[in-house]
C-alpha cells in the first residue's frame, strides 16, 4: 500500500503528482494491484489526478485501471475532484481514434500559439 503523505503533503501540483509517480509507475510496470492511501491528504487538484492516475486509464484501458488500482481514503473534495479526472479520462478513452486525433490536433494548436 502506498501512503501518499509519506511522499508528498498536497495533491495539488504537477511536481506533487510526479513525486507520486515515482512510486507508483515501477508498480504499474509489473501489473501490481495498487493500493493508494489518501489519509492525511487535504488539498486537490483534477492536475495532480491526470497527471498521478487517471493517465493510465487511456494508457492501460479502464478494465484494467479498475483491476489495478484502488483509491482509499479520499476526502470529500478528494472524491470529487478525482471524479472529475476519472470521468474525463474515461470518456477520452472511449473516443474514436479520429476523435483522438482531432483533441490531439486541437491540444498541439494551443500549445503552439
């Protein structure tokens, strides 16, 4: 089991969620059943969760997101905004692949300008 405040104090930032990923990507690299202790953690954002987890949804598929990872511990703002993150991230995988390709076009377009 991962306790997140061993690691980090907030899940706010990007450095917050790849301190998080520093743990968590050897065990997804094995296919462990993950287990993510939220206790003691307060502060959120839907960054820190695209960024920590809810990437593997569109890396691994949500069948085997869902097999490997389990979310403990969420305050209620944690909860929602994790929510947030998890929704998008399943309907993004849920697109076409056109449909990706056109988010991905869009996405390159901002980043440009």
């Amino acid at each position: 089991m991962i306790k997140v405040s061993d690691y980090i104090k907030t899940g706010f930032s990007a450095n917050d969620a790849e301190q998080l990923l520093r743990i968590i990507e050897p065990m997804v690299e094995k296919s462990e059943k993950i287990q993510i202790d939220f206790s003691d953690i307060k502060i959120f954002t839907t960054l820190f969760f695209n960024i920590a987890l809810t990437k593997y949804i569109v890396q691994l598929g949500l069948e085997k997101y869902e097999e490997m990872f389990e979310i403990l511990n969420l305050s209620d703002v944690g909860k929602s905004t994790y929510q947030h993150s998890f929704d998008n991230a399943v309907e993004y995988y849920n697109l076409s692949e056109e449909q990706k390709n056109k988010q991905t076009a869009i996405l390159s377009d901002f980043d440009d300008n």
